[in-house]
C-alpha cells in the first residue's frame, strides 16, 4: 500500500534517512523538513526547511509554532532531544501517524517507554527499531542508509505494524 499524505513533517531526516524523506515528499503535498541543515535537501525536495538545532533552547518553542494540521510525523532524535518527540506529535491533526525512529537499544520495552512519552489517543504511533545484521564468524553490521529508509518506509506502508525491528536488535 502506498499512503498519500496531505502534509508531512520530517524531523532529522537529511542523513541517514534522506532516502525515506525522498519517498515521503512523493507521497505528499506539503513536506517539512526539520533538521540542522535542512536547506539542501529541502530544495531538491520542494520542501519547507526548518533549521533548528535540539540543543537550543528554544527548540520546542519553534516546533510548537509550526501549524497543528500533519497527517504524518517521522521523527528520529537523540535521546538528549526526546523531550521533543511530543511537541512535533502534537503538531498532527487527530487520526494523523507519528512515526518514531529508535536505535537498538529501544528493543527494549522499558528503556523504549522511558525514551517516549505515551502519544495522544487520537493519533497512530509506530515505532521503527534500528537493529544490526549478523555477519559471518559471529560478527554483525549496523544497518546500511538505504536499509534504515527502506525500513521506515515499510513501516509507513504498513500501518499495521506498531513496532518494525530492522534487523537484529539487543535488548
């Protein structure tokens, strides 16, 4: 299934899962990007930038200013900025889907309650976990950018799904 989204509100999305942004500005009409350096890739996007570093302190003020009216929210921020997980959620209309990208150690139920904040009751969220692929001899790999987006885009795909592990996860 391919979603289509009115608006979309990307936050850390020009790194690692520039690739799943560029899959969110084809599903949508209007697309903002919410990063450090958001302005590159907003362009090639069409998109709206929004510079904003989490370490300000007036980050949630300037998420909070963006309109209420997102059908869907991917966020993927350190744990020092989780605090910025529910001011970008609350930006969703009611029925709108917030997609939040873990690390591996969110495998883990209670560390991955502790990171989030219990989301609004008239919103969707799914939880995309970053996990690693074994490697021979017992080893393992993290995940490659192109693995990371396609897997929140299979999430998005998928409404289904609460939580996604992508590949192998401690916890």
């Amino acid at each position: 299934m391919t979603p289509a989204f009115d608006k979309g509100l990307v936050v850390g999305g020009t790194g690692m899962l520039a690739q799943a942004s560029e899959w969110i500005a084809a599903q949508c009409q209007n697309l903002t990007l919410v990063a450090r350096h958001p302005d590159a890739l907003a362009a090639k996007l069409g998109a709206t930038p929004l510079q904003l570093d989490w370490a300000d302190p007036d980050a949630a003020d300037r998420i909070a200013a963006l309109p209420s009216d997102f059908d869907l929210v991917l966020t993927w921020v350190h744990d020092a900025a989780a605090g910025l997980v529910r001011p970008c959620e609350d930006r969703l209309k009611p029925g709108g889907r917030s997609i939040r990208v873990h690390g591996s150690l969110s495998a883990d139920l209670q560390t991955r309650a502790a990171r989030d904040p219990n989301p609004r009751p008239d919103i969707a969220r799914q939880v995309v976990i970053l996990g690693w692929h074994p490697e021979p001899g017992g080893g393992k790999r993290w995940l490659s950018n192109d693995e990371i987006s396609a897997g929140v885009i299979a999430a998005i795909r998928e409404p289904v799904f609460e939580a996604l592990t992508i590949g192998g996860a401690s916890g």
